[in-house]
C-alpha cells in the first residue's frame, strides 16, 4: 500500500512541478516583456532584454523545482522507513 502512495506522489510532485513552471511563466510573461520593451524600446535590444528575461525566469523555475524535489525526498524517505518497519 505505501509503493502506491508514494507513486502517486511521484506523480503529484511532477504535476506541480510542470504546473508551476507553465503558471509561472504565463503569470510574469507579459509583465515582464511590457517592461522590457518600455526599457530598452524597440529593435535589437528588445531581443537582449528577452534572453534575460528567459535566463531569470529559468533560474526561479530551476530553484522552485529543486526546493519542490527536497521536500518530496524528505517524504519519501520517511515512507520507505516505515515500510520497512
């Protein structure tokens, strides 16, 4: 019984980490592109100041995804030391 929780948190815990991403990404997306525009205006420069906003936004994500796995391995460490009680 607990070989299926723990799968189904697996699955849980991929699910919210996709989900956070795409969330995250449509939530500051046009934000942040309306600032880049109104702060490097128009033309080249407005492509510079998309990478840069592409590399922060992968960072935020990087970080949230690696805090989200922490907590899970925390979980399923303790579910595999009860099973094995």
């Amino acid at each position: 019984m607990a070989s299926l929780k723990l799968e189904i948190m697996d699955k849980i815990v991929a699910l919210m980490t996709a989900a956070f991403g795409f969330v995250a990404a449509l939530a500051w997306n046009e934000a942040i592109s309306t600032l880049m525009v109104q702060w490097l205006g128009e033309g080249d420069d407005q492509v510079l100041g998309l990478l840069i906003y592409a590399v922060i936004v992968t960072i935020v994500a990087v970080i949230a995804i690696v805090l989200i796995s922490r907590v899970y391995g925390k979980i399923k460490a303790k579910e595999e030391a009860k099973e094995k009680k």
